[in-house]
C-alpha cells in the first residue's frame, strides 16, 4: 500500500495538477476576499492565503467554511478552524524551510532533519502569535508566554503528524524528485485536520479563544 502511494505522489503530473490546483483556489481566494469580504484585516489575510498555499481546496474551504462574514452563525467548531488554520500559517512555513534546508539542501539523517524541523516550526508558530501581541504594546515576556501556553499543545499536534507523515511517505526523495514535494503537501494538511480538534478542546477549555468572529469585524469596519 505505501510503495503504492508513494508511486503515484512520485509523478510530476500529480504535482503539477496539484500546482495548478493551488494557483486556482488563490485565484478565488483572492476575488471573494476583494469583492466580498475586504473588511478581513491583514494578519488574517496572511493565514489564510498561507492556509490555501499549503493546503489547496481543503484551505480554501476551510476559510470559505469560517473566514468569512457570510456565515450564518459562528460555533465552536468554525472558531475551531480559525484557530488551527493561524496556527497553520506559521508552522507550516517552519516545516517547509525545515525540510527543504535539512533533508532537500543539507541531507541531514532522518533524526536530526525532524529535530530542526520540529523546532523551526515552532518558532516561526510562536512568532506569529507573539508578535502582533508585542506590536500592540504587550510586554515581550508575557506575549511569549502567551503564545507558548495558548499555542504549544496545538503545534505539537499539528507537527508529530506532519512531520511523521512526510518521513513517512518521501523516504529517501531528494529535491528532484516529485515525491518529495507532494509529500510535503500531504503531509502538511494532515497536521492541519489531525490539529483542529486540539483546537477546538482548547477553545472549549479556555485555554484559546479561536479568533474573533468575521461578522464582528465586518460590522466594525462600518
């Protein structure tokens, strides 16, 4: 079964469509954030162009699902979604820098390629929650603090599965080879679904608040 997938991930027909797949779902990211939902702020914005980069029709639909004004209602689960996909945007970059650097540039051992990588991520995972919070006006230590007590659980999730996934599926692919890209796109959507109902237990824990509703911000944008 897994020489099987790894066959059909190792075809650079399978990464171009997935390519084209991705180029399409930004395209439409783009217009209904435009024409339709320009309120959404900056930082947003990012995550979930990021979210649609990684993870193609799974992160638009995620955004299309709990990122924009017309939802009917907001719940517990589309915060959820919200949540994990801000998560998301900054751990998937660590990844992909990690395991392009490590395995693609240095060809590190499998061991110490997931140490970095694991490490990266979280950096750039609490990056991109301490660092509105420090340009705000918030004290640097308590913004780390912050983001390692409201984001740890949720990045531990999210990179066991995808770093173990991606291990698992690419082998030992090189750079040049198909499977070590499609790889990588598996793997990192599969840290975002096995991540979101860690989210979704911490909102409901108190322990995050899952990102404010984006009905709210449209209504204080006028």
């Amino acid at each position: 079964m897994l020489e099987y997938l790894r066959a059909l991930l190792d075809s650079w027909w399978v990464l171009g469509t997935w390519g084209l797949v991705v180029l399409l779902c930004l395209g439409l990211l783009t217009r209904d954030i435009r024409r339709r939902n320009p309120e959404i702020m900056t930082l947003m914005r990012m995550v979930w162009y990021l979210t649609v980069f990684y993870s193609g029709p799974i992160g638009l639909g995620v955004y299309w699902f709990s990122g924009r004004k017309q939802i009917r209602t907001d719940s517990i689960w589309r915060r959820g979604w919200r949540s994990v996909s801000h998560c998301y945007s900054g751990c998937g970059a660590g990844e992909i820098i990690g395991v392009v650097v490590t395995i693609g540039l240095l060809g590190w051992a499998v061991k110490q390629a997931a140490i970095a990588t694991f490490l990266l991520a979280y950096l750039f995972g609490y990056a991109l929650t301490a660092g509105p919070l420090i340009q705000e006006g918030m004290a640097v230590p308590r913004a780390l603090w912050d983001a390692f007590t409201s984001e740890s659980v949720s990045i531990l999730v999210m990179e066991v599965v995808a770093i173990g996934v991606d291990l698992w599926l690419s082998g030992d692919a090189g750079m040049g080879q198909p499977l070590f890209w499609t790889a990588m796109a598996v793997s990192l959507t599969c840290g975002l679904l096995a991540a979101w109902p860690a989210n979704v237990a911490l909102i409901r824990l108190g322990v995050k608040s899952g990102m404010h509703d984006p009905r709210d911000m449209a209504r204080q944008a006028h």
